[in-house]
C-alpha cells in the first residue's frame, strides 16, 4: 500500500480529485497526468486542504498521479536555544522525517523489487525511459534490442536494467532509514526522567529534545553545562511572563527612562523619620507620623507647607495627672498639629515663653515644669505661607472668588454694611453690622466626685483611716464608698439606721456591687447616718452641707444669636459688653484671664 501515491484514471468530465496523505506544505504536493509534472495556479487549485481540481478536466484514459515529495535539502525547523518549543514545531520536525521515510518507501515499493523466487517483478508495469545502452550490463529498451539482436537480446538488456533498479531502491530505503536514526538521535521520545544516553546508547547530542512525562514537560540538552532543560514555564512563571508581556509598554518606558526614575527615588521619600543620608537641597519626604510632606532646605528638613489648614488652629486641652508633654486628640477631638516654632501656649490663661516650653517637633509641647491636674492648655497654631507679589493693577477683569481670596462680590454694599457669611455658609454678602457682645459671669458650684475607702476594725467603721469618721458631703458631689462584702455600708436619716428603727435613705444612691455604693448628694438632702445594714452600733454622722461656690462661668449672646433673659442678667456677677472671640478661664490663683 502507498503511503503518498493516490492514482487515478481521467474521464474526460472529473475535475476534483481527492488527496488521502497527509502533507506539510502545498509545494510538497506534486500532480502528473500521463507523467507530465502539472503546474500549481496553472494546471489546478487546491479546493481545500484534501482536494484539487483541474481548470480543464483531464482527458479519458490519462493516468492522473498526485504524490508527496516532502523538502529533502534542508530541515524546515531550526531550534534555537533559549526558545519556546510548542507542539506544532515539533510535529512539523517530526512529520518531515516521517513524511521522508514514507516517500522512500512509496519509491521503493514502486520500484523492482525481488519476489518471492528471487526474481526481479516489475509489477506488470512497462519500464520506460531507459537510456541508451554503453555497458555490457546496460538495459536496453525493445526498439533497441529489436535493431540490434532482436528480442532475446532485448530480454537480457531488460534483466541487467532490473537489476539497477533494485539497488537504486535499496540506496532510497538506506537513506530514509539514516534520515530516521537522525531523527531518532535528535528526539528521544516519552520518558519519566533525565536521559544519559541517547536511544542507540551513544553520548548526547546538544540540542536533543525528550519529554518528561513526571513534569509533562518538553526538555532540550545543553551540552555546554551537560544539563537537561525545560524548554516551557511553569505555568506560574507563564502567569508572570504574561502579566509582564501585557505591560510591555510600561515597562519599555521605565527603561527608557530608568536615570529619572531612580532620580525620583532618590529626590522623595516615605519615612517615619527624616532621612539622614544622600540629602540634596529641594529633597522631599512624606512623615508618616506628622502625616505631612517635608521638603530639605539649608537648615534642614521642613514642612513644605503649612502644617495648619488656614491662618490658626486652635487645641485646648484639660489635663489629668502631672504630665509634662501634651499632644494627640484635645477635648473635642482634634490632633495636635502645628508649624515648629509658630505656635502660642496658654497655661490656665497665660501665655508662655520660649523659656517655658519647646514647639519644634510639630505635634506635641513640651513644658519646662509639670503640669498639675485639672490645668487648663490652650494652643493656637499659626498657618505659614509667602504672599505672592501680584500687582492689583494686572486683575483687569472677572470677580475674585473667595477660593482665591478674594469676596466673590461685584458691588459695594449700602453705608454702614459689613460683609458676613451667607445663612447657607456658602459665600460672602452684605449685611448690617451686628451689635457688641454681651458677656455675663456668674459663679457657681462645680461639683467633683470623690472615693472613700471604708474598712473595719474594732467593730467599726474605719473612714480613710478615720474611725467612725463624721463625714461632710456637700450637696451636688458624687462620693464612692468602697467596703468590705460582710459589712453592706448603707445610709439612713436615723442613727444607727435599721437598727436604731429607721429605714435606709436610698435618694441619689446606686448599690454598685456587694463592695461599692455610690451617694449623689442631693440639694436639701437632710443630715444622714451611715451604717452596717447587718452589725450594730458600726457607723456614724454624714453632714450634708451646701458648698460654697468654686467656679465662674460667663454667658454670652452668642453673636446675637442667643438672648440672655431678665432673671439670668440679675444672676450675673459682672457684665462685659465687647466684640465676640473672647475665651475666659480661672487660673490657678482664683483669677479671671480672657484669650482671644
């Protein structure tokens, strides 16, 4: 059976004729009609892959062959180290060597060969084209042997002709079987793991191909390093590959512009602290703990803008224990930030000195002496900035909005009009100007919680280390009284509470747990009596008096958008009539200050 030979017999009417092999390139397919070699585009087309047809239909009785002759000069795949090897570049490499092999065998099955009794069989097939005769042994065709010795000679001639034919075919099947063991030699096959030798047991030849079929992988040999491999990714580093494939184009850009790029990294910075190396004039870095941008100056690192949103931020802050550093959240909530060095410190109303404080980190003030509880700090921060120098004469035209400092107004008011913020606190406009402040101050009792520490010992209550203490608790005051379980300390408005024959007083008190209770001391509250709800004779006096005031505290209209009623001004202990902005507080001393 041929593996590419289809043959056919022309009718006079067929035009399309099937091709049953398989084939690499359409060159490699070759067409005859009675032996004349047809010209493809000329003679016929391909239809599709498996089909051509004649623009003339051959005629009746005319031998049609169509045959492949696959490249046999030079190898259609070249492998190159370092590339990718897919499945279609090996099978087209394979398929030339096993197309080749097939066609010398097509060649040699149609060629003469010895039969079974060891005679040459032409397969009744007429043998054309035989040269003139010049040696003894030489075939001869029967023109020639019927004019020179007739049809006996011509026999012998024919006999010594087969003989040729045959060794010319034994020549085909040893180079089909040559270009085979290359083939063989270049790609070994399926194996489970890295060969040593090649499948005829011979050393490695560089560039030999196998595939790994633990890994599923292709594999190559470098004969320079005697290593097997991969010729594939993994398919994570593919993952990779691609994702860098798909952004080519930035990355040529990064190339192409790598100096600049590594200049940036060396001009900005993120740090939690100022970078102390490799420092230009104009260097920049973000503080991830002041949470700003700083820029390097002759001096040194500072903020490359204001820290400040605005002209002033102001901080106030009520302290707790004796600390001498404040910072973080203030009593609204606000962090502490400012501009080193712009920054003005009230102590319980008073301004401090440089002397007093330092203001150089941005984010906390650092007092010379402790502070006390209960003190009062008030910051106010300073925006920092330069003010460009413009010509007014170059605004020709256009209003200036207020995003750009200007009032966003095109006209002047009415006489006597002041320019305020709109109800919708969205832009400027006219208004008539309000009247003074008004500011009222009372004073009055700021009450505070205090903790009592009771224990027993002879029988009795000890207070504070007092025993059977008479105790003052002034009217508005909270006073926690911690205690042992066995002794429930409870109140009473009769001596010896339960067990002199009254009743516990409960107003204002909270039972916290079997150890604590805690007493608000109601105004009016009545002489009381502390006791042992379960021993006798433990407790004692608890005074209620009314305390006598500790605090001031001011009223204002509030920019007029207050009143202060008839009964609130005759409360009043001093009136101040002024412009709104003030801030009062009591200083350490007893004194009133005011901020603005």
């Amino acid at each position: 059976m041929a593996f590419a030979i289809d043959t056919y017999t022309g009718n006079g009417s067929t035009t399309s004729f099937s091709i049953t092999f398989p084939y690499i390139e359409q060159a490699h397919v070759i067409v005859t009609v009675d032996g004349v070699t047809k010209t493809l585009t000329t003679h016929y087309t391909f239809s599709n892959s498996s089909t051509i047809s004649f623009g003339t239909a051959p005629a009746a009785s005319t031998v049609i062959k169509i045959t492949r002759s696959s490249n046999r000069t030079a190898r259609l795949v070249d492998y190159q180290d370092g590339s990718t090897l897919t499945e279609a570049t090996l099978d087209q490499d394979a398929n030339q060597a096993f197309f080749m092999a097939q066609e010398a065998i097509d060649i040699t099955e149609n060629s003469l060969n010895l039969d079974a009794s060891n005679l040459w069989d032409a397969g009744s097939k007429r043998i054309i084209n035989v040269a003139t005769p010049t040696g003894t042994n030489d075939a001869v065709t029967k023109a020639y042997v019927d004019s020179v010795a007739g049809s006996a000679t011509a026999a012998a001639s024919s006999e010594t002709a087969a003989a040729n034919s045959a060794t010319a075919a034994a020549n085909a099947q040893a180079a089909a079987e040559a270009a085979l063991d290359i083939f063989d030699d270049d790609y070994l096959g399926s194996k489970s793991s890295d060969p040593t030798v090649d499948n005829d047991g011979n050393a490695l030849a560089d560039g030999s191909l196998y595939y790994n079929t633990t890994d599923n992988r292709m594999k190559v040999y470098d004969l320079g390093t005697t290593s097997w491999l991969y010729v594939s990714p993994t398919s994570s580093d593919q993952t990779k590959i691609n994702s860098v494939a798909n952004a080519i184009n930035a990355v040529s850009n990064v190339s192409s512009n790598l100096s600049a790029v590594q200049n940036f990294a060396d001009v900005y910075r993120i740090s939690a602290t100022a970078p102390t190396s490799s420092l230009n004039v104009g260097d920049l870095y973000f503080d991830t703990n002041a949470n700003e941008l700083k820029v390097y100056k002759s001096s040194g690192w500072s903020a490359a803008g204001s820290t400040v949103n605005g002209t002033s931020a102001r901080f106030s802050y009520t302290i707790s224990g004796t600390p001498t550093t404040v910072s973080g959240a203030d009593s609204a909530g606000n962090t502490l930030a400012y501009d080193a060095g712009f920054a003005d410190v009230y102590l319980n109303g008073v301004r401090m000195s440089a002397a007093d404080i330092t203001i150089t980190s941005g984010n906390s003030v650092v007092f010379a002496s402790a502070l006390q509880n209960g003190d009062l700090v008030d910051i106010v921060a300073y925006g920092t900035f330069n003010v460009a120098s413009i010509a007014a004469s170059n605004i020709t035209s256009g209003i200036l909005g207020t995003a750009r400092g200007g009032t966003g107004l095109g006209s002047l008011g009415t006489a006597g009009q002041a320019i305020v913020v709109n109800a919708a606190a969205n832009a400027l406009e006219f208004s008539n100007a309000s009247s003074a402040e008004v500011y009222g101050f009372e004073k009055y009792y700021n009450p505070s919680t205090l903790v009592k520490t009771v224990t027993v010992v002879g029988g009795v209550f000890v207070i504070d280390g007092v025993s059977q203490d008479t105790l003052d608790l002034y009217e508005g005051n909270t006073y926690v009284f911690n205690y042992p379980s066995g002794h429930p300390f409870k109140f009473s408005t009769t001596a010896n509470g339960t067990h002199g024959g009254g009743s516990e007083y409960t107003t204002g008190v909270t039972h916290n747990s079997s150890t604590q209770v805690t007493i608000v001391v109601a105004s009016g509250a009545p002489t009381l009596y502390y006791y042992c709800s379960s021993h006798t004779n433990m407790g004692g006096t608890a005074n209620t008096p009314i305390p006598a005031n500790n605090a001031v505290r001011y009223i204002t209209t509030n920019q007029g958008q207050d009143n202060i009623s008839e009964s609130q001004y005759a409360n009043f202990a001093d009136v101040l009539f002024s412009a709104s902005g003030f801030v009062f507080s009591v200083n350490t001393n007893g004194n009133l200050i005011s901020t603005i």
